[in-house]
C-alpha cells in the first residue's frame, strides 16, 4: 500500500517535472524568436544608420566641392583670381584624401562661342581641344549652345552629376537673367570639376567605410559600391576577393553620388539658381550596398538563433537526462528495498518450519516423553534431515548474498561433472526416499573435464534435481543426463533433468529464474523452497560460462538443460 502511494505521487511528480520542462521548451522558443526578431531590428536599424551617415558624408562631400567651387562672376576680380582663391581657401582646410584632380572652367559667349580653360591652381590656360575624357561632356555643351542660341539667358548645362567620367559640372552665377540690356557681350559659365576615380573609390571611399561601417562595429559586413548599369558593375568592394554576385539581394542599398537638397542652404538655392538644378534625387546610377558576411542578416540571425536554440535544447535535455536517471535510480532502490523485504520475509518464513520440528522433537525428547528405541532414532533422523535443510537453506542465502555483493569468486578447477552428479543425487536421497521418486541416472563417462567450482556446480545440480523431485508426483521419474556435446560456442558438457511432474505454466517461464520467485502452485500446496534455487542456478551456471534453458508444459513436466564449456587444453 505505502509502496504504492510512494509510486502515485512520484508518477505525479513525473508529470509535473515533464509538464514544466516542456513549458520551459515552449517559452524558451518563442522567447529566443522574440529576441532574434529584436535583434534583427537592431542589427538592421544599425546597419542602416551606418550606411546614411556613411552617405551622408559622401554627398554632403560632393556638395561642398559644388559650394566651394561655384563662383559668382559678378563679384570682384577675374574668374581665374577668385578660382585661385577658392581653390587656395579649400586645399588649405582639406582632411584625408582629395578625389578632386582638375578644374576646367567652360565658357560659352556669345561669341565666339565654346570655350574651355584649364585651372592650374593659380591660372587659367586656355586648351585648344578638350580632353578626351570630357568628349560626351563637350558634345552636350556643343547641343545646349546650338539649341539655345537665340534664348542665351535660359541655357542650360549637362546635369551637375557625370558618374561615367567621374566629374561635376557645377553651373555659375552670371548676370542676372533678365538684365540682358546690360553691359557688353554676354556669356555664361560652368566649371568642371573631374574627380579621380581611384581616389574616390580606392582611398576617399575606404575611408569612409572604415570610419563609419567598420567603426561603429559591424565588421561582420561586407560594403562594396557597384554601378547599376555599367559593365564593371563592382566598382569597390571591402573585401577584393568579393565580386558582383556576393552583393545579390543586399541587406542595405542606397544611392550614392547625389547632390541632395538639404546641403544647400535656401539662399544658395535661390540665389545661384541652384533649386533646378539640385534636385533631391539626383542620384546616379552607383549605390552603396552592405550584405552581412553570413549570407544575409536574416541568416546571421537565424544561425545565431539556431545556435542559442540548440544550446537551450542541450541544456533542457541533459535536465531530462537527469530526471530520467533519478526516477530510474529510484526505481531500481525501491525494487531492491522491495526484494529485501521479501528477502527476509521469505527465509523468516523457510527457517521457521524445519525450526519448529527440530524444536518438538528436542521437546519430546527431552520431556523423556519417548522410550521406544525405535522412536528415538526416529527423532534423531528427524532432526538430522531438518537439520540439513537448515544448513541447505543458510548455505543458499549465503550464496545467493555473495552473489549479490559481487564477491562470487568462484574456483577454476578442473571437474569431472559424473562425481558432480552423484554428489547431487547423494545430497537429495532423503528428498527421493519420501516422495519416492526414482532418479534415472544416465551419464556418458568418460565426460570431458570442466573447469569451475565443484561445490558451486554441485549445489546448482542438487538444486535443479530437487527441484524435479519436489515437484514430480509422488513415485514418478526423474531422469539425469549427462553427455559431452557441441555448443555454439564450442564443446560442452550437457546436462539435461527431466521430470513428469506438474509442469510450469507458460505465465511463469518469463519469472522461474527471478530471485525470491515461486510459482502458484508451489505456494499454494506449501512445497518447501525459498525461491532462491534456480536464480542461484543461473547465477552459478553463467559464471562458469555456460547457460540453462528450459523446457516446460503444464501438466507434462519440465526438462532443464545446462550448459557448460569444456576445460581447454
Ligand atoms: P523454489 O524454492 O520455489 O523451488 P526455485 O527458484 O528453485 O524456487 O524455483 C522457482 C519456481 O519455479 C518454483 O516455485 C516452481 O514454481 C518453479 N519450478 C522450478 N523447477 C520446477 C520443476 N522441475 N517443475 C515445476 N516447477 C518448477
């Protein structure tokens, strides 16, 4: 009954255990996706803040070289003075390196039309052809002046950005539009300014990246810019090894190589006639684009959460691991307590029958209440034979203690197992006389020789024959037989005891060899035994090596067989 209370609420215990562990799993999950799709947030609004300010820096550069460089004519002294101090002003506050490589100024008047000048750095040098990377620009200042000849006050430039070359035409304030009546011929003027490329791309944007990306900490990004349209589509990349494909399906693109409105202030705007020409989205055709080194940000996150998922599941499962062991540890104390118990109660019980006879007869004799010499050796036949059940019986737990703890030394001896026998046979002739069985002995002597343990072996034989005899009907047979065989593991000696008796019923096969175990009908007809006999049997038989089987039915008897290997050599 306590027993099985203690079962009832460890099986709950069980449950809830389970139950919160798997609770645990549920909440660690989402609790893991939640955080992943914070930290995708984050690693997202990071890499986007980087990548504007990176930007904003690139452009804002392009703007103040547009500022700087946008000169008002009316002002005083010659286009080349104020160049020269514009450009002294700008090299003189100049951080990092310059993408800037050379000015042109070009002029169209009314006549004699196209003219481009170099700036030198002090000086303007008239260039009798225009440089072969300024051709496209050429041909469009060439269509802007045949299309506007007549409306000269509204020309119009090329766009500000010239991404192919790389170069800004930076349009110049002149006389105001409408006051053409004024002073002298009229021209109008725009400055070139031709960047370096490999300055732009190999230092002044590497600085960049390195200040802004690299710098605020994601260095697990690769950065590169690429040209939408043209054929070389990576035009830098962080990494050289990089090539266009790793850039495919980026997690940040933005446009880069723009002049954006807000870098100029409403009086540049208005007054210099800058509000058409900077318009907010006057991007070019090369975007600035970041891909985590992952594969994506999306997979950086999954595999960080995949790794943090397996980690927890590791964690819940060796928690698992654990209770599985404590319940199966528990387990096996509580069975153990269990087998103890009925242990005790079972030899308690055993000792007490042969105890109680010896004790009568020692009464009896002693109270002088027998004369008869006859009656006396009685008495005395009777005690001896108890007497030896008690030793068989103390013998057997001792065994079957040993056993247990482990200290089952047994000695490798070389046996002739034909004395075995007999010694079994002689050791149960008290047993074979009272149920009047006859024991057919049938050995193949010479049987090879075994090694192993002879007492040990004996008592395994005994308790098998006995076990035949007890449960054979009153003057049935029991037959021994002994021959040298081949195993499966090689030659043995076999020895096979068969009886007729009742027989095990098939419920009880699986249990015969458990410790303690007796079988119903042995119970219920009170057949002496401690349920300790076959278990010792296996126990011994498996220690030299050797096995027993068993072959049963109700009603037609059993045949035992054991197994044992020849001594080699
Ligand atoms: P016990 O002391 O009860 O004989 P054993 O371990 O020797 O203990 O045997 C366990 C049970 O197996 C017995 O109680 C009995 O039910 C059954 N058994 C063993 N040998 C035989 C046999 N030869 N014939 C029928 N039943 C047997």
């Amino acid at each position: 009954m306590s027993y099985l209370r203690t079962n009832k609420v460890q099986l709950a215990a069980i449950f809830v255990l389970a139950g919160l562990l798997a609770v645990l799993a549920i909440v660690q999950y989402r609790w893991l996706g939640q955080i992943s799709e914070w930290e995708r947030e984050r690693m997202e609004r990071s890499i986007e803040f980087a990548t504007r300010v990176m930007l904003a820096e690139f452009d804002g550069e392009l703007a103040e070289l547009y500022r700087t460089l946008q000169i008002d004519f009316r002002e005083e002294g010659s286009p080349a003075e104020q160049l020269a101090a514009r450009y002294a002003e700008r090299v003189n506050t100049l951080e990092g390196p310059d993408p800037l490589e050379r000015i042109y100024l070009v002029t169209i008047n009314e006549d004699p039309g196209l003219v481009i000048e170099e700036f030198t750095g002090t000086a303007l040098m008239p260039l009798d052809e225009w440089p072969p990377v300024l051709a496209h620009l050429e041909k469009q200042f060439a269509g802007t002046l045949k299309r506007n000849n007549d409306q000269f006050e509204y020309l119009v430039g090329p766009p500000p950005l010239q991404d192919d070359i790389p170069a800004l035409v930076i349009q110049q304030v002149q006389n105001r539009p409408r006051n053409t009546l004024s002073s002298g011929p009229r021209s109008i003027s725009w400055i070139i300014v031709k960047l370096d490329r490999d300055v732009l791309l190999g230092e002044f944007i590497p600085a960049l990246a390195d200040r802004y990306i690299y710098g605020e900490g994601q260095v697990s990004y690769n950065v590169g810019v690429l040209d939408e349209e043209g054929p070389q589509a990576l035009l830098w990349a962080s990494d050289p090894t990089l090539t266009a494909a790793s850039f495919v399906e980026p997690d940040d693109r933005r446009g880069i190589y723009s002049l954006r409105r807000w870098d100029f202030n409403l009086r540049n705007l208005y007054q210099r006639r800058m509000w058409s020409v900077v318009e907010e989205n006057t991007e070019s055709r090369w975007s600035l684009v970041t891909k985590h080194q992952a594969g994506s940000l999306e997979a950086a996150v999954t595999r960080a959460r995949n790794r943090s998922l397996g980690l927890s599941l590791g964690v819940l499962l060796l928690l698992a691991g654990s209770i599985l062991m404590i319940v199966v540890s528990t387990r096996r104390a509580q069975n153990l307590a269990e087998q103890q118990m009925e242990f005790v109660a079972g030899v308690s019980h055993e000792l007490r029958t042969p105890l109680s006879v010896i004790r009568a007869a020692a009464e009896n004799l002693a109270d002088n209440v027998v004369h008869d010499p006859d009656r006396t050796r009685q008495y005395g036949q009777l005690i001896d034979r108890e007497g030896r059940r008690l030793s068989d019986m103390v013998e057997r737990v001792l065994l079957f203690a040993k056993i247990r703890s482990g200290q089952d030394h047994f000695e490798r001896m070389p046996v002739d197992l034909a004395g075995v026998i007999d010694e079994a046979i002689a050791a149960n002739s008290s047993l074979i006389s009272d149920q009047q069985v006859t024991v057919e002995r049938d050995v193949a002597e010479p049987l090879p020789v075994v090694n192993g343990d002879a007492q040990a072996l004996t008592s395994a034989l005994q308790n098998l024959l006995s076990n035949a005899i007890k449960y054979s009907h009153r003057g049935g047979v029991v037959r021994l037989r002994a021959r040298g065989a081949m195993g499966s593991g090689g030659p043995v000696v076999q020895v096979t005891i068969r009886d007729e008796g009742a027989g095990i019923p098939a419920a009880e096969l699986p249990h015969v060899f458990e410790p303690f175990f007796r079988g119903e009908r042995a119970r219920k007809a009170q057949i002496q035994g401690s349920g300790l006999g076959l278990s010792l049997v296996k126990q011994v038989i498996e220690a030299h090596d050797g096995s027993v089987s068993l072959e049963s039915s109700a009603n037609r008897g059993s045949s035992f067989t054991v197994e044992i290997p020849v001594a080699k050599g």
